[in-house]
C-alpha cells in the first residue's frame, strides 16, 4: 500500500525535474551540475551535441578531455579552488567541438546551499566567447597597429618638418608673424630682410615701412586685399611688386594664414611667406611672346598643331576648328582616349606607342575618333620629340589634320564596289534554281490537269524559292561577315561554355540520328573575338558532322589547349573529305560527290572560313577515319 503512495509523491518532483530539463536543454549555452565535491553529475543535451561525446563519458572529471591540452591544468586548478574554497568558479577555456576545431568558453559556476548554507550542488553554464575573443584580439592588433602608424607618423612629420627648413633655406624664401590687434611684425626671417633689402641691425621694420617698398600701382590693390582677409581671418594669396632703393623691381608672392584663439575663435596672429618669383615672371612673359609668335603662325594654316608633355598627354593645341572640338576638351587627353580604333586595331596602337615610348618621330599615323557633335571622324597626325639640352625627353609637337571626306568617299566608292561584288555572285549562283523553278511553273501551267496537280507544282515552286530565300540569306551573312566592321564587338570569350552550348544543343539531334555527340571543354580558355560568330561557326561544324556521320558513328567535339593557342576540334566518323576538295570544300555552293544527296546549301563551310578569317584564327580540315576539323585560336596573353 505504501508504495504506490510513494510513485504519487514523487511524481511532482519527476514532473518538476523533467520541466527543468527541458528549460536547460532550450538554452544556447552548455550546462552542468557538480556534487558538492566537484565531481560532475549532469551535462546538457548541448553538451553532448556540441562534442559528439556521450554524457556517460564526461561526468565525473573525465569532461576535461575535451578541452584544450593547453587548458586542462589551469582548468582543473581554479575548479578544485573553488570547490574547496567554496566560493563562485569562473573561468575561460577551450572546447573541442565534434568536428575537431576548439572554441573558447566562458564557464560559470555557483554552489546552491541549503538552508544551513552547506553546498548540496553546483550549478554552472558554459558561454561561447570565441567570436567575442577574435574581437578583443583584433582590436588589440588595430590598436597595437595605430600606434604604430601614430609613431611612424609623428617621425614622418619631424623629419617633413627639418625638409621643410631646409627646403625653405634653399629657395631662400622669406616668412613672417603679424599681430592682428597692433599691425606690427612680431617675427622677419632672415631671408625676408634679404628680398625687401632690410638692414636687420636696423630693427624690425613697422608694416608701414614694409608699404613704402611696394610698388606705388600695387599698393592700394595689396592693402584692401590684406585688410579684407584681417578682419575676416581668412587666408590669402598675394602677387605684387616691390621697388628697392636702387630702383630695382622684384615680383613678389605672398602667402598668409590666420593663428586663431581657440576660447574666442578669433585670429590672433598671421602667418606668412613671401617668395622673389621675378626670375619665374620674366620666363612667363618670355613664354607668352614666344607662345603668341607661334599662335600667330598656326592660325594662319588650315591644319591644327598639338603639342604633348612627357606622359603623351596634350598641353597645347591650337585654336582652329577641327573636329575633335575645343583645345580645352583636349588638354590633358591622351590620343588614344578620344579614339575609336582600339580594339579593332590593336596591333597599330601597339606599334604606334611603342614608338612613342622610344621617343620616336612618327609620320602620318591614321585612327578614327569621334568629333565634338558625336559623329566619326578621321584623322592623321605626325609628331617630334623634344628634348631640352641635358637630352631630357619633354614631349611631342606636331600637327594633325582631317581625312573625314577622303574616307568617306573611299568608304562609299568600296560600298558600291561591294555591293556590285554581291550582286554578281547572287546573279551567279542562283541562275541556275531560278530557272528551274520557272521550269517547273512552266511545265506545271501546261500539263496539270487538276487543281490538285497544279498546287503540287505551286507547292515545289513555292518550296524553291524558300530555298533560294535561304541561299541568299546565307550569302548576304558570309558577305556581312567578310565586309563587315564587327571587330567593334570583339570582347573576351570563355571557350568552354560556348562549347557545351553547342554540345547541349545538338545533342538531342545526333541522339535522334543514332549518333554518339561527345563533348569535352577544359575550363580557362579565352581567346579576343565575337562570341556569336565564334558559336556559328562551331555550330556549323558539327552540324556537318553529325549530318555526314552514319547511324552508329560517333562525333567528338573537344578543346584542346596547347602553348599560345587553344584548338576547337570536331571529329566524325563519316566518309571524311579527300585532300584534293578539302580547299573546294569552303568555296560557296561547292558540294562533293559523297554529299550530293545529303541535304543542305554547300554554304556552311564558306560561313566557316568567312568567320575565321575576320578573327584571323587558323581553319584546318584533315583525315581521321572520318572528317577532323579544328579552329587554332590563339590565346590571350
């Protein structure tokens, strides 16, 4: 009879218990609990995840093996301290985590006492601290960082500062201090005394004797700049000239800055230099008459004159209208920033700066551009390098002039040309469909003796001029290509994935054809062209080959990357092609005898080769058991 009274006393307590667990397992950190002698009795389901280690295996004191080697002395030192001293344990260790790697834990502990103050158990929770250590460690190393750079600093600025003396003694550059309140100098330099022509032993001048030496047509002009700046404290820059006792005349310039009090906010003191630039204004006048003479020369000639520093960038050009617009849009512009030709001439810039570089004359070099109001121009310039006496490279002068009409005139006259050459080659090879179909129209308007009869001879009629729809559209695409400009839209291409593209797309055709189509493409190739011509092409390729390759034939389409080039490969294992038609093969309509009843225009291989000569690659068609075709592309360096 007791002892099912028993099951119902404790069941509060199983029910009390089991709430604790659950409430301990929905906490983030780890927890455990110790018998009064330190030995633990209770690890959280936290524990055993977090580890990987069973409960079983961590009570007691054996849940020190999974801490950090380094940590397990220490560790055992504070929790025996505090269990025998009976007083709070707090410490921070390394944890192993399952997979191995340690993380640093903040560990508390508290004694729970009875009501007589005995320990009856110890309760505790172990935090991860670990990012909060990368934190304190990093900031630690920014500190330790800044004050090196704080050091290092304030080194700089000192040895700047003795620079900055020495420098001032050199150029012999006076400085000054004037009092704001009284107007008076509180401080000359040496070489102030020496600009003014001051006698030093004489005593410190007054500011209105320092007035008497400034040219009487700058005086005025100087004291409301200087006064204006006073009573505003603000700083300021001063040009004017000074008249010494024996009449000769010095440009001076001056700069000043104001000392402020830091409690009023209010200038207390100014702070200037003054430096002699006569030599330096006598040079600028010099330069400017030499620079008018030459204005007057280049005005008069209908072509524009340029003249660049040592970085090729343009520091002069003269004022006749060009198409490149304004001298002012021009200067500080290299010649290639206002070119169009870049990428589509690489191989003429690169011959073209060469040249620069080594300081070579260069003569009527030609590149298009485009002028001021957005249109394309063309232009042709020469140039001289200048050298100062030491053979110092300074730059180029030269002239430039505008080639726009000729071009356009030799563009419409090779248009016109182009457009007879298309015309003649579709006149050609059509000719011959043409006249069948009017054949066919002529035979069926005769013999057909039924409506039924006559839309069949509609029908084939209207079938060969989709045909002929095709060839042309075929033809004017290889004349587009062979005539067009679309090294404009020349860029980086990523082979491998254009590869599988191809793969992907004609996959399910050889598929339905019984034939095996095996593609390969190692990741990393690039090569400079049109992605969407450099895909015709490749798509050209195996569709030859999976249209001239036998049911149970295989077609292999790979990318091979060897030292400076990548090749593009197309292997079948159809009737091949013999050497002596494999350079008929790229001419248009051209269809061996293997391929005349093989549906198709005779135009693919034609678009093949159009497509590799305008990227100058390299087209090769050899033997295999079947067909092999590869596209040699060099790479990008």
């Amino acid at each position: 009879m007791n002892e099912p009274r028993r099951s119902l006393d404790d069941e509060p307590l199983r029910k009390g218990e089991e709430r604790w667990r659950r409430l301990v397992e929905a906490l983030p950190q780890l927890v455990w609990s110790a018998t009064p002698d330190g030995a633990c009795d209770y690890f959280s389901a936290q524990w055993t995840q977090y580890t990987g280690v069973a409960e079983s295996e961590l009570l007691g004191w054996r849940w020190m093996d999974v801490l950090h080697p380094d940590d397990r002395h220490s560790t055992r030192r504070v929790w025996t301290d505090s269990v025998a001293e009976r007083h709070a344990y707090d410490v921070e260790y390394r944890i192993r985590r399952r997979d191995g790697v340690y993380r640093w834990f903040k560990t508390r502990g508290v004694p729970i006492r009875d009501s007589k103050g005995g320990i009856v158990n110890w309760f505790g929770s172990c935090t991860d601290i670990t990012d909060a250590k990368h934190t304190e460690e990093a900031l630690r190393h920014a500190r330790l960082e800044l004050e090196k750079k704080v050091a290092e600093r304030t080194t700089e600025l000192r040895r700047n500062e003795a620079y900055l003396a020495e420098a001032q003694r050199l150029t012999r550059t006076g400085s000054w201090v004037l009092n704001v309140a009284s107007r008076e100098f509180v401080y000359l330099s040496e070489q102030y005394y020496q600009i003014f022509g001051l006698d030093p032993d004489k005593g410190m001048p007054s500011l209105q004797a320092i007035r008497q030496r400034l040219h009487p047509e700058d005086r005025a002009h100087t004291d409301a700049i200087r006064e204006k700046a006073l009573s505003e404290g603000k700083s300021y820059d001063l040009d004017y000239r000074i008249v010494l006792p024996d009449g000769i005349v010095k440009f001076i310039h001056s700069v000043a800055r104001p000392v402020f009090n830091a409690p009023s906010n209010s200038p207390v003191e100014y702070v200037g230099t003054v430096m002699d630039v006569t030599k330096r204004k006598q040079a600028e006048k010099a330069l400017r008459e030499s620079e008018q003479r030459f204005r007057d020369f280049t005005e008069s000639a209908s072509d524009w004159y340029w003249e660049t520093g040592p970085d090729h960038r343009f520091i002069s050009v003269s004022d006749q209208i060009n198409p490149l617009g304004t001298p002012t849009r021009r200067i500080g512009t290299k010649r290639g920033d206002l070119a169009n030709d870049l990428e589509e001439e690489p191989e003429k810039w690169r011959r073209h700066m060469a040249d620069l570089d080594a300081h070579k004359a260069f003569r009527d070099f030609r590149y298009r551009a485009t002028s001021w109001d957005g249109s394309e121009v063309y232009i042709a310039t020469s140039g001289k390098p200048l050298f100062d006496p030491q053979g110092r490279f300074l730059g180029y002068r030269g002239v430039a002039s505008d080639l726009t009409a000729a071009v356009r005139a030799g563009k419409l006259e090779e248009a016109l040309q182009e457009a007879k050459v298309v015309g003649d080659n579709i006149a050609h090879d059509l000719r011959t469909p043409l006249t069948r179909v009017r054949i066919r129209l002529e035979r069926g308007r005769k013999h057909a003796s039924t409506l039924e009869k006559f839309r069949a001879v509609a029908d084939q009629a209207i079938a060969g001029l989709d045909q002929l729809l095709t060839t042309i559209t075929a033809l004017l695409r290889i004349t587009e290509i062979e005539h067009s400009r679309r090294r404009e839209r020349f860029g980086e291409v990523q082979l491998a994935p254009l590869i599988c593209e191809v793969g992907d797309l004609y996959g399910p055709i050889a598929e339905d054809k019984g034939v095996t189509l095996w593609a390969e493409a190692p990741a990393g190739a690039t090569v400079q062209g049109d992605r969407d011509l450099l895909f015709e092409a490749v798509v050209n390729l195996v569709d030859n080959a999976v249209k001239f390759t036998p049911e149970g034939g295989r077609v292999e389409l790979v990318l091979l990357c060897k030292e400076g080039e990548t090749v593009i490969r197309v292997i079948d294992t159809g009737p091949g092609i013999p050497e002596i038609e494999r350079e008929a093969v790229t001419k248009r309509f051209y269809r061996s005898d293997k391929s005349r009843n093989t549906k198709g225009l005779g135009l693919g291989l034609s678009m093949v080769a159009a497509i590799i000569k305008l990227h100058d690659f390299r087209f090769r068609i050899s033997a295999g058991p079947g067909c092999t075709a590869e596209i040699a592309c060099p790479n990008l360096d």
